[in-house]
C-alpha cells in the first residue's frame, strides 16, 4: 500500500481543521480522546459501506484529507467547532459537506478499482 497516515496524524489535521489549535501546539487532550473513540465507529460505517479498504490506523494518503473532513464534520458539533470546519472546507451546510466528503471518496474507490483493473501483467 501507498504511504500512509495513522490516527495521531489525523487527530492532529482533524482539531487543525476545527480551529482548536494552532501549529505545533499539542491537541487539546478531550478533543483527541474524543476522535480516538469516534474513529473505529466512522471506520466501521466506511467499511460496511465499502468505501473504506484500509486498516483503521493506515489512511492512504490520496484520501486523507477527505476522511479528515468526514471525521471534523462527525465531531465538531460536539465541541462547537462546526461553523469554523464549515469555513475551512468552503461549505455552508453540513449535510451537503458530508455528502461531497463521502461521494469523494467512493470516486477514490472506484479510480483506485479502475485502474487496478486497468493493469496488464505480460509473462
């Protein structure tokens, strides 16, 4: 698999995006244990949904930034944050942002499937 980011990285790009830090501060310690127990959950649904192919602590690089929007909308609301993800993903609606988040990445899915397929192996 491609490189790859685990869950500490995606705390700290998530409470980025909520406006709760700033660079090179430590994450607010509520907020990380907050998406450490909301993260295998949000996993879980990409993965029954077939959406999500990778192990829960190994995101793949060309879909982090989509998961780290999908996580920040999960979770802002709990800490207030939502207006400032809003913002910084250019959205005024929530619903409508987790829909695109989600649509881009089952087209991840889907390019990633086509091109696998696209592959021909001579011997």
């Amino acid at each position: 698999m491609a490189a790859s980011r685990t869950i500490n990285d995606l705390i700290e790009r998530v409470v980025g995006r909520m406006g709760m830090k700033r660079p090179g501060e430590d994450p607010d310690e509520d907020v990380a244990a907050e998406i450490k127990k909301q993260w295998p959950e949000i996993h879980a649904s990409l993965v029954s949904q077939e959406i999500a192919y990778w192990p829960a602590d190994a995101i793949p690089m060309q879909v982090f930034q989509d998961v780290t929007n999908l996580v920040a909308l999960t979770i802002a609301p709990d800490f207030g944050a939502m207006p400032v993800v809003l913002s910084s993903i250019g959205s005024n609606d929530a619903e409508v942002a987790k829909d695109t988040t989600l649509r881009k990445l089952r087209d991840h899915k889907a390019k990633d499937f086509n091109e696998e397929r696209g592959i021909v192996h001579y011997f």
